[in-house]
C-alpha cells in the first residue's frame, strides 16, 4: 500500500510539472559564471580567515571545501584557468593542510582534502596529497569508527575515503568507509540515523525520536539530508563498478530518490524541515540544490526513470534561477550554518548568509549536474 501510495505520488507530481523544461545549457553557465565571479570578486585572498557570527575560521574549513567541489565542478563543465589557479592557490596558502592537522578525525577538517586530491591528480606534487593521506590512513588504521555522529560528517569525509580507495587500488579505505557509515546510519543516537521506514535521515540524536516537530511530525532537515544524498553520489561516481559495498550505497540513495520526489513543494523547492512545512516551511536553495544534484545525477547514470524525475528537476532548478540569483551573482534564500530548520531564520531574498560559500557549492554542483543532462 505504502509504495502505491509513493508512486502515486510520484506520477501526480510528474503530471504536474511536466510543462517546465530543463534550462538551457547556456543559462545555466551564465548563472554560475555570475555566482562565482561574485564570490572570487569579494574573496581575492584565498587564505583570509572566515570570521563568522559566533568565531573565526581558517578558511580550509568545510564551508569552503563544499564551494571548491562547487568549483571543481564549474571547471570540468567550463576549463577556466582562473578557475584552477584560484583552487590551487588556496591549496598552496593553506600548505596542502588541514584545520587542526593530521591527526584530526573530524570530517569537516577533512572536507577539503576531496579538492587536494583532485588537484593532486592534475598535477602529481606529492605535498596536495601528503597531508589528507596521512590523515585518512590514521583513520584506516585504527579501530574507532563512531566519529560521524552528525550526517553532515558523511558527505565531509566519505568521497575523501572513496577518490584515496581509487587512487592507490587499496580496498582498506573502503572497508573503513563502510564501516564508520554503517555505524552511523545503524547505531547513532536511538537505533542509528537512518529511518528506513520514510527513506530519510535524522541530522543527529538529537533529533531522533521522540523528538517531534512542532505538528507532531518526525524532524528531517532538508540540508541534512542534502548532505547524505551529495556523499551517496559522489561516492558512486568515485568508487568503480565492482568496489566493495557499492550496492548498499546505491540502494539507500534510491530509497531517498523515491522519498524525496513527492515532498517537493509547488513553486520547486523543499521545505526546510522536509514533511512539516509548518516548521520553517518555505524556500531554500542549499537543501534544494542538493537534491537536484542528486536527481540530476541519478538520470544521467540510468538509475532513475528521466519522465518521473526530469520534470521535478526541471521545476526545481528554474525555481532557483529565477528566484535566488541576484543580478550581481549574489545567491538569496541561503539558510546559514546550523543543524535544524530554525537556524538562521528567517530567510529571503535579500538576506546574507553568515557563511555565502558552501551554499554558493551546493548550487554549482546542481547547476553543472542539470548541464550534463
């Protein structure tokens, strides 16, 4: 009955949304040109800190790291030069290190290493990869494995574990991956973060039951979420056909493919707090952009059906274009840092983020995956 009802669904808003078409290639250049010659323009000094509302930070933090993905996205879809210089010079101001060293077991210090990598791999300088190996084989090596206790931590860490499996054909940082995930997603909190029976996930125990919303519902945040669908599919896009544990992977991103579809708002977006849109309930580009990156994705990998999910898609990204980017590049309707969809209400159009740089990431990772269709 339960999977009726989601199909159901699924064809209704399909219907629905069917008129809108995917953008056109060039329009979605030109927004992402604009969005990140914004951000390059207020951030010339790559290794300034990021002095935030409550501290300041170095900027090889995570929220930076999420724009360089971004960025590194951009690049393959647009060869910029200045593109690469600009990552390569933040690589170079932060010698190729992380926020509290090698032996840091806290997946938003180990955010940035996924762009080290990638830059190590265009050019072979043993000190782009030094120091996020030395990191990553301390987790390898040793027995721990709770340390993803919020989801955000997943897609922080795992492509990390995922492009080093690759890179030197050693199982051992996958084993570790699936390890430290399944931990996560089984045991965290109550009985783990994932609730299996509505294919999403809690950002941490303290939103596990019997935490409720304030209309009695289950607390699913939409960046939460976001965060686990980005670590899902870079992870399928990094590891190869035959890597170990790869079906587990692909099976819950499915799950949360199809729970996703139907809780889609009517103007496009998801709610801030995903089944309640009395809690916070409205536009939000950074929880949206994640969800479109991983649909988009999805279609062009032949893992979900293009009728269904193109037309969600599509209603989402037009959404955005039309809504959240400013004349100047500037992105609106970004929810700050935070854990749960109070934080860093109210949103709008105008409002500046205390942080512009990792939802300025998750929107380039959208725009450039929806390109590719």
């Amino acid at each position: 009955m339960k999977f009726l009802k989601v199909t159901l669904a699924l064809l209704l808003l399909a219907s629905a949304a069917y008129a809108q078409k995917l953008p056109k290639k060039k329009e979605l250049l030109k927004a992402m040109t604009s969005a990140n010659a914004y951000f390059m323009n207020k951030w010339p000094d790559v290794g300034k800190p990021i002095v935030g509302k409550d501290r300041t930070r170095p900027s090889n933090i995570w929220t930076r790291g999420v724009y360089y993905e971004g960025l590194m996205a951009l690049y393959k879809l647009d060869p910029q030069k200045s593109y690469l210089d600009y990552a390569v010079s933040w690589g170079e101001a932060h010698k190729w290190g992380l926020r509290n060293g090698i032996t840091t077991r806290n997946g938003d210090d180990q955010c940035c290493g996924q762009t080290y990598i990638d830059l190590y791999l265009m050019d072979k300088k043993e000190e782009r990869i030094r120091d996020i190996k030395a990191c990553m084989d301390n987790m390898v090596n040793s027995d721990k494995k709770d340390d993803w206790s919020w989801v955000d931590a997943l897609q922080m860490a795992m492509p990390v574990f995922a492009k080093l499996g690759v890179l030197y054909n050693d199982n051992r940082y996958y084993e570790k991956m699936y390890e430290m995930y399944l931990f996560t997603k089984n045991q965290h909190g109550d009985k783990g973060l994932y609730n299996p029976a509505e294919g999403l996930w809690w950002r941490d125990k303290d939103f596990d039951p019997p935490y409720k919303t304030p209309t009695g519902k289950n607390c699913y945040w939409s960046r939460g979420d976001g965060w686990v669908i980005a670590a899902l599919v870079r992870v399928l896009e990094i590891m190869p056909k035959d890597a170990p544990h790869r079906e587990e992977y692909q099976k819950t991103y499915l799950e949360m493919m199809q729970a996703l579809a139907p809780l889609q708002r009517p103007d496009g977006y998801w709610n801030v707090s995903l089944t309640d849109e009395a809690d916070f309930g409205g536009k939000e580009l950074t929880g949206t952009s994640l969800f479109v990156y991983g649909m988009a994705w999805g279609m062009r990998n032949g893992l979900l059906d293009k009728k269904t999910y193109q037309p969600i898609v599509a209603k989402a990204m037009n959404a955005m274009l039309k809504e959240c980017v400013h004349p100047n590049g500037f992105l609106g309707w970004v929810q700050g840092t935070g854990k749960e969809p109070k934080d860093g209400q109210p949103l709008s159009y105008d409002k500046q983020p205390d942080y512009e740089d990792f939802g300025l990431g998750c929107f380039l990772l959208a725009g450039t995956e929806v390109a590719k269709l």
